[in-house]
C-alpha cells in the first residue's frame, strides 16, 4: 500500500496493530510484537500512544520484543534502542514491563551466545511472533541482518556495514562514534512471525524499496528474503514508491 503522507501511514499501521491487539484480547490471549526502531516506525508508536490516552487501547495484553540494540551501549545512553522505546512508546502505554524484551548491549562478549539462545527461547515461551514491524536500511538491511547476512540466521553479535554506520552517524555526531557490532535477531528469527509489515519513507528508500519488491531475492539485499514469507504486507509512502 503506498500512502500519501508519513502520518496517513502510521495511522493505518497502528490500526492493523490495534486490531490485532484487540483480537487477541477477545481470545483471551497475548499479542506478541517484534518492534524495530529507526526512525519510520515512529508514528505508529506515536500514535498508538495517542489511541491508548484518547480512545481507551488497553495494551496490557501486549507482549514485545525488539529487534535489535546496538552493542556496547547502556540501556539509558541517548542512542541506545532501549532508551528511544522507553522514551516513544513503553513509557505511555500500559504493556506489563515484564512482557517487554529488548536486546541488552552490555551483556559480556562470552556470554552473548547463551543470552541471544535465550531471547529466541522467550520468544518460543510466549507463542512467537504474532506481528512483526520492519524498517528496512538503505542497504537493504531488515534489523541488523546486514548484506550477505544467511537466510537461516538467528539472533547474534553481528558487525555493522559501513553504509549503516555511516547512516547512523548523525545520531552519535560523529561516525566514529557509532558502534561496529549490535545484537539483532536473525533473517531465520524475522521470518517465524506470522505476519509480517514492511514500512519505509522517503525518497532515500526509493531504489532499496525497489530492488526489495521487484528484485531476485538474494542474500546481498536481505529485504528480499521477504519475498518468500507468505504474510508480508508493504506500507511505504509515495516518495519511497516513486522507483516502482
Ligand atoms: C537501523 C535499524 C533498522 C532500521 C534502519 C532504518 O539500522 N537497525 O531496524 O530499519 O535503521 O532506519 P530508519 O527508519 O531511520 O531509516
């Protein structure tokens, strides 16, 4: 679906996710998000910020995981993934804090294994992934699973692309400050969620949106291993639509 505006598509993006929410609820059951961070998904957590204190969204069923943190961060560093989803969304809505689960960039190199082995075991327990959000980076990145990441890869210590690290570093001021490694979930991880929604903007998404959609599916792009998941939807606006 291609929306005129950022704002048009992030109501429409919370919709789907609150009537999932709600559906679930119905059922007397969790729902369960995978959750990225960049800044596309923005708007959806903004606005269901705004469907939860101005129309009663009970998200106490929710249970979340994000994708990915950048590694040798802390949790309240002004970068760090943890702190942006605090700070945009966790801290204004009613999700249990024990349901919340995001990559912890501290954790000892020795002991990485074991906790990203782990995470995927806690994503099991809760019944997996019932929704998943994805950005995509301009190298065609879906979390941290950057160029020539494998189509069956799980959560792990992976080593930022320059292109990436480049994007980022207005965000850390200076390029040499943004982090080589991060803990993302796998391509493998990312395509057990039952569903799947694909968001971008901009122009500057334009030709990976492209390559995304119409391109073979190759490893060099990983986006393009959505292709073969069969509940993936696409929600881009018209700028990021106009090499289609
Ligand atoms: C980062 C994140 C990705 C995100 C990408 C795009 O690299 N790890 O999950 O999709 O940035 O970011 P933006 O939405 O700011 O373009």
């Amino acid at each position: 679906d291609v929306f005129s505006t950022s704002e048009a598509l992030s109501r429409h993006v919370a919709k789907i996710v609150a009537a999932i929410i709600r559906e679930r609820q119905a059922q007397k059951a969790t729902a369960v998000l995978g959750l990225p961070t960049g800044s596309t998904p923005m708007g959806v957590y903004r606005e269901l910020v705004r469907m939860h204190q101005d129309e009663g969204l009970d998200l106490s069923n929710v249970v979340t995981f994000n994708l990915d943190e950048y590694y040798g961060l802390k949790p309240d560093q002004l970068q760090s993934y943890h702190r942006t989803m605090h700070e945009v969304f966790f801290q204004h809505v009613n999700i249990p804090s024990e349901n919340i689960h995001i990559p912890d960039g501290t954790i000892p190199l020795d002991q990485v294994d074991a906790y990203c082995d782990d995470y995927e075991n806690k994503i099991r327990e809760a019944g997996g992934i019932d929704l998943m959000l994805l950005g995509i980076g301009s190298n065609g990145h879906i979390g941290f699973n950057e160029p020539f990441s494998i189509r069956n890869s799980r959560m792990r210590l992976c080593t930022l692309d320059p292109i990436t690290r480049r994007s980022a570093a207005s965000d850390f001021f200076q390029e040499d400050n943004v982090p080589h490694q991060a803990i993302t979930m796998g391509i493998g991880t990312i395509l057990e969620a039952r569903k799947i929604l694909l968001l971008a903007l901009g122009q500057g998404k334009s030709s990976i949106i492209c390559e995304t959609l119409q391109g073979p599916i190759t490893n060099r792009v990983p986006a393009t291993i959505l292709q073969e998941h069969r509940d993936t939807s696409v929600f881009i606006d018209t700028a990021a639509a106009s090499k289609l």
